[in-house]
C-alpha cells in the first residue's frame, strides 16, 4: 500500500518506494503513476480513464516523497513552478568517504540515451546542487541536498565525479554493494497551484541501512 501523505482536490503526494517505477517502462513491473491512477479510481468510484498528471520524477531505485497532479492546470502551474525553480526538492545521500561540511557543485551533465547514463560534459547541460554534511560515521557521510536544477542522475554523477559515489549505486559506484541506493527525496516545497499558498511536505529520515547508522 503507498503511503499517501496529503491529498486535495488538485494534488496527490505521495512516499514512492524503493525499486518501483515512476511510469511503465520496458520491465512491465507494475509503476507507481498506474497504481495511484487505480487508487484515485477506486476511492472516488470513477468512470474511464482518470486524470495524473506526473510533474517531476525519481529514478526507480531511489525512494521518497512525490508530487502528483489531480488536474492538467494544477500540472501546468506546478511544471512551470520547476521550471522557474520555485519548486524546491530536498533529499538526503550517504556517500562513500568524508564530504566537506558545505558546499556547491556546479557542472555541465549531458544524458548518454543509448547508455542511461549522465556524464559531466563541456556539452551538456548546466547542473546546479548545494549541500551541507549533517553527520559521518563508519567511512560513510549523511549528507542533505538541495537541487537547484533537476537533470537525469544528477545527485549520483556530480558525487560520484567528485570521489564521492552514492553508497548502494549501482550505476555510478564501482565499487558498490548489491544494496538499493542510498538517496531519499526528504522534502517539497512549492506554492499551491490554486491558493497559492506556500507549503511544504517532509517525510522523516529512512531506517534502513546505511540511514539508520546516523542519528536522528
């Protein structure tokens, strides 16, 4: 069952779990926007086809909280949100090795499409994050991030670049164990797309491993 964490007449936000797709894709697992889709169908007994509007998305190995739209002008009005990047996104890392306590990273990211891969590249794409370390333990650091632009992979390429791969990484971490990916959407913070009302959702820190070796 997904968690629901806040529902209204024009949004849906929701706890995407680990290992689900945002959207079908080629695996034919059942995706997260299909199963809210019959959710919404089944609560409010509705006819047809319903209306989901997807604004923003996660990989399939990363888990945490995300925005859905009940209406194509509440999925307008938010899409135009990220697009001006007042649609803010937090998400909490453990990362292989000691990050600075803060900082910024900046970079050019350009997707490799044959591949499923982002590299940093004079040709790509400007990729902007800022973060602060919250605490290290054991060879790994707890690091919170605030995207300021959203490009494919882009938390796991601009760590992993700098020597500092995603513990759980699959991808971008060569050394990494099967484990999922140590990345958690935290938090949104956006305007309402019809009161206009600043808001803001966060969900707690996760208690799997490598998260539950920090402290709260």
């Amino acid at each position: 069952m997904i968690n629901i964490i806040y529902e209204d007449n024009h949004l849906l936000i929701v706890e995407k779990p680990v290992n689900i797709p945002v959207q079908a894709d080629s695996s034919g697992d059942e995706d997260l926007l299909s199963m809210l889709k019959k959710y919404l169908k089944e609560k409010y007994n509705k006819p047809g086809n319903v209306y989901l509007g997807l604004v923003h998305r996660l990989d399939r190995p990363v888990s945490g909280i995300m925005v859905f739209a009940k209406t194509s002008k509440a999925a307008s009005r938010l899409s135009k949100q990220i697009a001006s990047h007042e649609f803010r996104k937090t998400y909490l890392a453990v990362c292989e090795g000691k990050v600075m306590k803060f900082g910024t990273f900046t970079d050019k990211l350009e997707k490799d499409k044959k591949n499923n891969i982002t590299k940093v590249s004079a040709n790509g794409k400007e990729a902007i994050l800022s973060f602060n370390l919250l605490d290290y333990k054991d060879g790994l650091s707890l690091v919170e991030i605030y995207l300021k632009t959203g490009r494919s992979h882009q938390i796991r390429v601009q760590f992993s670049s700098r020597g500092f791969p995603l513990y759980g990484d699959q991808k971008y971490n060569v050394n990494s164990k099967k484990d999922n990916i140590a990345l958690f959407a935290k938090e949104v913070e956006f305007y309402h797309p019809v009161t206009n009302e600043l808001i803001k959702f966060s969900l707690s820190k996760p208690q799997r491993y490598p998260f539950n070796i920090f402290k709260d």
